[in-house]
C-alpha cells in the first residue's frame, strides 16, 4: 500500500469514516462498516445520485428488493453457471488465490480475459509459485462467487445473497410496467448492498466481499431509444475516453459527444454523457482525474455487450480505478426470465410486442466514498477535505468564540433554530483554530462564530472553508442565507 | 386473511407499494419487495425517523455496518445458541409448524413463553395434529433462526447473515466512543436489513424471513441516566399503556409519564414518551390505535430485563399487531462481547471504568409501512389515503386542465420549477377527476392544476387531499408557499 493510502486510512479510521468490520475480533477480511462520518456522506451522496438520475426522466424510478433471492432466478440469469472467478490453491500450504491477480502480478498486465487453461499456462511458463509460501500451484478451477444459503426449515430451499442488485429490477420489470405509466422507456433504480465471495480481498475497501450498489436499469425499445433522447443537448459535451487498445498507457481522449456516434451507440453517449456531467459539474471531481475506459470482449461480464469503466486516478490506490460502469446489457436478462420463468417479459408498444432491451448505470458507492476521500483531502499547509457541498457529513460548524459571558447560550440558540434543516455540529471545547481544523478536516464547508460582537449586532461570523474568508451575517433570515450560500449564491 | 387485508393488500399490489418478491417464479415465501410507491415511502419515513430520533440528543448518531457477521461475534452475543424458535414437523407430510402457533391456534392464546417440553405436552393433551393433513407431529426441537454461510473459497470461515442490526452497533461502540466525543449517554443508530429463517412466514409483510429495522442503541451510565433527561419535558405526556396482566384483553390505560416512575425506570419512561411524541403529534396516528404492551419475562427475548412493544391496532391483521419494541437490554451485550473478545469495553467516565448498559428503541420499518396502509386508507364515499404529509411517497400532483391552449406548456413550467425540491408527479391522461381520485389514493397531499384563468393570472390552484378544498395561490414564489403549506402554515 502507498503512503497516500496511508494517509488517507488514517484520517478515515481517526475520524470514523470507513473502518475494518469487526476489528474486536481481530477483524473480518473483506467487510467494512461505516461509522457516523462515512453514514452521513454515504446517505447524502446517495440523495444527490437519486435526485440527479431519477431527474433525467420522469419514468425513471427508485425501487428497493430482496438480498436473498431463489436459485430459480439465478440460473436463469445465468449467475449460477456463469458467475465465476478462477481459484488457484497451493498444494503447500492451502492457501487460496485468484489466478488472474496471479498473473497480473507476475507480468504487470491485466489477466482477467483468461480462462483456467490459459492461466494454468501462464503459471507453468512463468515459473509463478504460492507468494505466501512459494510452494507448487495447482491446477486452476473455477470458482462461483455468490454466497449459498438455504431458505426455510427443511434446508431444501437452495437460495443466494444476490451478487449484483439489478436482478432485482428486472424480477419486478413487468409488474412496475403495469403499475406505472406502461411506456417505454422507463428505469428502476435501487441503492442496496450486493455480495461477492471473493477469493483474496485486497485493496482496502476497493475490492469488498459486502458491498453497496446504485444502480439505474434502463428499459427500452432498441428501435426509438435513440429518438425519444435530447442527444443535441449533450452533443458538445468532450467525453474524456480511453478506447481498449490504449488504456493500459493511461491514454485519454478528449471527444465531443456528437463525434463518438459513428463508434458508439447514440443512446450510449447520450448516458456517459449525463455520467460525465454529474462527476465533472456537480461533483467538481477534477477533469484529468476522471475517464471513460473501455472493457474488451473478454474482460467484460458475459451479459454484457458494451461495457465502459468510469475510472477516477486514485493516488492512494496507485494510479485509475473503476467506481462505475454503463453496461449495455441487450435482452439478455429479461430473454433469460422469460425462459426461465415462462412468463412473457414483452410488453405492448403502440400496438406492438417489444421484448425491451436494457442500459445499466451502475455505480459502486463504497468505490465513490472512498475516492472522493482521496481525491478531496489536501494534506499541505492546511489540512482540508475539499467535498462538494452536497456531500460533506456535516454541513455547520457552530461555535461559540469562548465558552463565557452569553456566547455559548446564543450559539445554542443559533444550533436549535438551524439543526433541523441542516447536518449541524455544535462545539466549544479547544481553541477557535482548533475547531475550525477539525471542521476542515472532515469537509464541513462552513463554519458560524458567536462573538461578542455578535451579542450587539444579532449576527455570526461566517467561514468558508476553501478560502478561509469570513463575513458577517445576520442572525435575522440566517437559515435562508445559508441556503443561498450552499448554492453559490450570494446570501440576501 | 380479513377483508380488509384484502383491501390494503389490492391497493398495495395494483399501485406498487409493497408485493411478494420474485412472483414470476411463483413467489418466494418471506419476502417482499417495494415498488415504487413504497421505497418513497419507505426513504421518505426513515428520513423522518432519522431527523426525530437523531435530534433527541447531540450525540445521537447514524452508522451503517455490514449484513455478513462472522460466527465469533454472535456466539459471543448469544445467538448461536439461544437466537432459536420451537419446530415440529408432521411425521405425515413432512410440513414444518412453529411450536407456539400450533398451540395459540388451538388455544387462542399467546403460546410464546413456552418450552419444548411445554409445547409437546400442549400438542398431546389438546391432540393438536398437522394442520395441513391432519398426520402426527413428532416431538418439538430447537430451531435456530439465523441464517449460516460460509466465507471465503476454503468453506471454513463461518458466518451469519445479523438477525438484528444492534449487534452492529455494540461492535463499533468503542471505536466510536473515541472518535467522537467520549461522552455517556451516546447512541448508535442504524437502519437496515435484517435475517431471520422463520419456520413458517405468515401474516403478508408481518413476519418475514427479510426485514428492515431502524434502530437507535443508546449506551449510558446507569448510575447517572436518569439525572441526565429532561423529564420535565414529558412528565405530563399521558402514555397509553397495557401491562402484561391484562393486555390479552385489550385493555389500555392512560398513565402519565410521571406515575409510572413508581414503575418503571425514569430513563425508560423518557424515552417511551418521546417515542408516543412521533406516532401521535408527527405521524398523527389517532390515539386509540396506538399502545404500549408489555412483554412478560417468558415472552421476551434472553437479553432484555424490560420490554415494551408499540402495537397499532391493524384492521387487516385483525386486531394489536406490534411495530416496534424499547427494550432495556442491561449490559448483556456489551459483556458478553467484552468476554468473547477480550477487548475491554468500559469507558472512563469522570476518572471511573464503566461498563455502559443498553437501551434500545426498535422500529420494524416494512410493519410501519403496512401499518399506515391499513389505518390511513379510508375506503367510504372517497377513496383517501390519508397519510401524514411528510411520508407520503408524491408530495405534488401537476396537471393541466386539459392537455391543449397552452395549459400542458405552463403546467410543464410549473412541474420543472419545482421537480428538484419536492416529489412531484406530471399527469394529464383523464379527466382532471380521475386525476385527482389517482392521486388520493395514493396519498398525495396537494394537487396543483393549471387552467385558462392561469394563463393571465399566473397562478395555479392548489387541492388539499384531505378536505378537496381549493385555492388559487401565485406562481411567483410558489415553492415558498407550498413549503408552508406543508407546514401547516398558511402560505404568505
């Protein structure tokens, strides 16, 4: 692991953002839990992607479903059969591993495109041994990674932990059909965790065995998706892109939506699009951090036909790493319920039978708490995490200057008449610098002194936390001048 | 299943509240999933839940922790080996029966508190047999009720799916007792899902095998608690209560806050008076739907000394079905995690080692929802889902009179200006009647229509579900209008 991620553990576990599960029992490899930090972002980043992606379409909707689901469903998605990694064990000391991180390790490239013939290969032609105990590798197999459980007293119930959440879309696909406005295209979100039982978790919380998912499952017809979209609108936008044969040099394209048709789907960019937008506009995540980057036949999922990573350069993590991906995912799911479970997944479209195809938006949000830590927190002179507003844990800081002569009883009073509206954290213990650097350290974008001018003159000193500047505002409409400065605006 | 369940259960289905999960397979028993309808509702209560409980106390915070725990931390909690229900299975069929339900349907009677001795001497004398072909049942045995995997490739690491978030909780107290403010009393808050394989899942979304929780642990000084409230504040809140005498008879007396302190803990009593405070005076729950019942030693869980459920009296499940449950847990947990860890879990308070005992507020959040179905569904000479404003999953309904002259662009106007701060849902299929009956039933609180007068006078008129009242109010500052409105103020 590098210093950065070093650094940015450090602040995460001292200030109880994201931690290690069950560290009292010595630990729980792959889990994290959020502590009240880390909740507080994990909820309000969530908000904001609800209110952003839920508000590119008024037929796009929020849903919530079961983690457990039955085997039946899970083979006809093809997770059952298909859903696997490959596991190579040490025949010296029993350990386990992945075969491609194997392979990546020892050649500096991506392996995941291979299967168990061609990584048993590479092992031989490469001499690869155990890296815990140098012992002899044996043969490679493959490995399924959902969680099995059994449902019900009998134990005959065969179920899974669901391995991705969009399973639960597309169970309930034709009953919201029914139940919302019956056309196309329309969208079901859900924000839940999903489960994979990775063979050697790594990378802190970049490669977890419990996750969480926020995912939009776009339905539509292939033949008018294109039309039905406001492609002029995006057609300007420059999509930074890495095309498959040439992302492994860290290559980044600048390229106008409009030019990208003839090799992508309008549909396609019209989404990265709207994804670009929503980390470089809203997020403020800086532009050189973020790419599209494309996934090849063989390293993509099986159900997937076109398939782009957002990476973001994470430095703690040495270099770009996916958080997201907009999977172009054809029939395939619905094609594979509808055999599996018999019942007609094809809807009625001005008279005509569509079996609809599907675009998923799927973001990993442990992946995005984890990079906006990295990519927002500035260790310099100043230590300061630099979160877009939204998403910042804690909104106020409310302090009085010292804890004597009225100044506490006010700043109390300002707490209660603000701490509805808004994600406050009243404090006066330590030095008025103290308290502003521990507010900078964790995001809070402002912070509000009662002083002894403030006793006089009914207001507060306002400090903003990028520039450190401070103005006076007055006590009197002070929620709504707030509000106008979480907008950018100037207060009233 | 009653009439009324079938009411409530229609609604539910045919509008995308809540449904039996994964129907396309033919159903899956124990589970259920939200439409569209219901995870607004859900989000839009657990963020009520969260702005109430979270602002009992300063240090009253959200967390979030994973749904996977490992064997070690519930044997140590108790669970492996007492988290358990009475099986009995039919010699005949094979079916499997909870113990205390076959006994309570013969009796009538809450079977809960007994043993398995106790339950096969029942089934013997009353000659109980199975219920569904009429065979033997064999002797009664323990059934544990959480659901086991195991982790990692090798099969040998252990786990549960949590049958309850607290544990989570007592997990992370220490860490984040010092990364906050290492203060007594603090509280742990999660919302989340929860496992439990019931033997025989009944009752809709009642007892299901998949649940979410809201939860608030608070950890405190049982020396000094008591001395730490504002008991003041309630001590004249007449609780509606039922003890454990006299609760099978539906009886509920209205004691005040203060003269129960003779029988209950001051701490306690506290908080069942400000959780009465959310049902009656934020959710408007009439007050003869809503009771404390108390739960005898035999009937409570291994782990509370004290055990109050909130039950609502629900038509569809035929009479008081309990929602949630405060429950005084002592220092069960956190000692029996002390011992199972060797980890010490006192806090130094004032100079002092103290062990902090528990207490736990425990909102079942999909019976909360199924609970506001039924009492909030008024079926008469309108259809209305009278649901406390703040939850209900539309907040505004935007229509045109009719869809020509230039009322769909103004109402189009309207409905984007206010999209991004409220739940807002754009319709102008039907006649406006219809419209407003669509929106009634599904509880949402205010209807805004555009007509000819609105194209000069730039206003709208604003229904009130409730009442049908209407009034024009001005589109210049609607936002601001309807947010009182949603206050209960008048709009300026």
């Amino acid at each position: 692991m590098t210093r950065r991620y070093d650094e940015v553990m450090s602040l995460s576990l001292r200030r109880g953002f994201i931690w290690p599960s069950v560290d009292i029992y010595g630990g729980f490899a792959g889990f994290y839990d959020y502590g009240h930090l880390g909740a507080m972002m994990k909820r309000k980043w969530e908000d904001l992607w609800l209110r952003y992606f839920l508000g590119l379409s008024e037929r796009y909707y929020l849903i919530d479903t079961t983690n457990i689901l039955p085997y039946k469903s899970l083979k006809a998605s093809g997770h059952v059969d298909h859903f696997t990694d490959i596991l190579v064990k040490c025949s010296g000391c029993g350990l386990s591993h992945r075969g491609d991180h194997l392979v990546a390790d020892a050649t500096g490239k991506s392996a995941e495109a291979l299967g168990t013939q061609e990584i048993d290969t590479e092992i031989e032609k490469l001499n690869i041994r155990c890296p815990k105990c140098k012992g002899t590798l044996m043969p490679s197999t493959e490995f399924n990674m959902m969680f099995p459980l059994s449902v019900g007293p009998t134990g005959t119930d065969q179920a899974f932990l669901r391995p991705e959440t969009a399973q639960g879309a597309y169970l309930n696909f034709k009953r919201e059909f029914e139940s919302l406005r019956r056309k196309l295209p329309y969208g079901l979100a859900i924000v839940g965790r999903a489960f994979r039982n990775e063979i050697s978790p790594r990378q802190g919380t970049y490669r977890m065995r419990e996750f969480i998912q926020a995912e939009l499952q776009i339905f539509f017809n292939p033949g008018t998706f294109d039309d039905e979209l406001d492609f002029e609108s995006v057609a300007d936008e420059v999509i930074r892109i890495s095309f498959e044969e040439t992302k492994e040099d860290g290559e980044v394209e600048g390229i106008e939506a409009g030019d990208l048709l003839g090799r992508l789907p309008k549909f396609y960019v019209y989404h990265m699009a709207k994804m670009q937008q929503f980390y470089l506009d809203i997020l403020k995540v800086p532009r050189e951090r973020f790419r599209f980057a494309e996934l090849g036949e063989k390293e993509r999922a099986f159900y997937h036909k076109l398939h782009f990573d957002i990476e973001i350069n994470i430095d703690s993590l040495g270099g770009w790493g996916e958080i997201n991906g907009i999977h172009y995912r054809t029939d395939h799911d619905l094609k594979g319920h509808q055999a599996g479970s018999n019942e007609k997944m094809t809807v009625n479209v001005g008279g005509e039978r569509v079996l609809p195809h599907v675009l998923e938006l799927s973001f990993g949000v442990d992946r995005n708490i984890w990079a906006f830590l990295d990519v927002f927190y500035e260790k310099d002179d100043r230590t300061v995490l630099r979160l877009p507003k939204e998403v910042a844990p804690i909104t106020l800081g409310i302090f009085p200057l010292v804890s004597k002569e009225g100044l506490p009883e006010l700043a109390r009073e300002v707490y209660d008449s603000l701490k509805h509206d808004f994600s406050c954290f009243y404090d006066e213990s330590g030095s008025i610098g103290k308290r502003y650097a521990r507010m900078d350290e964790i995001g809070t974008p402002y912070c509000l002194t009662v002083d002894f001018d403030s006793l006089k003159a009914k207001d507060v000193t306002v400090r903003e936390r990028d520039s450190t500047d401070q103005k006076r505002i007055s006590i009197d409409g002070l929620a709504d001048s707030l509000r106008a400065l979480l907008k950018d605006e100037e207060p009233a």
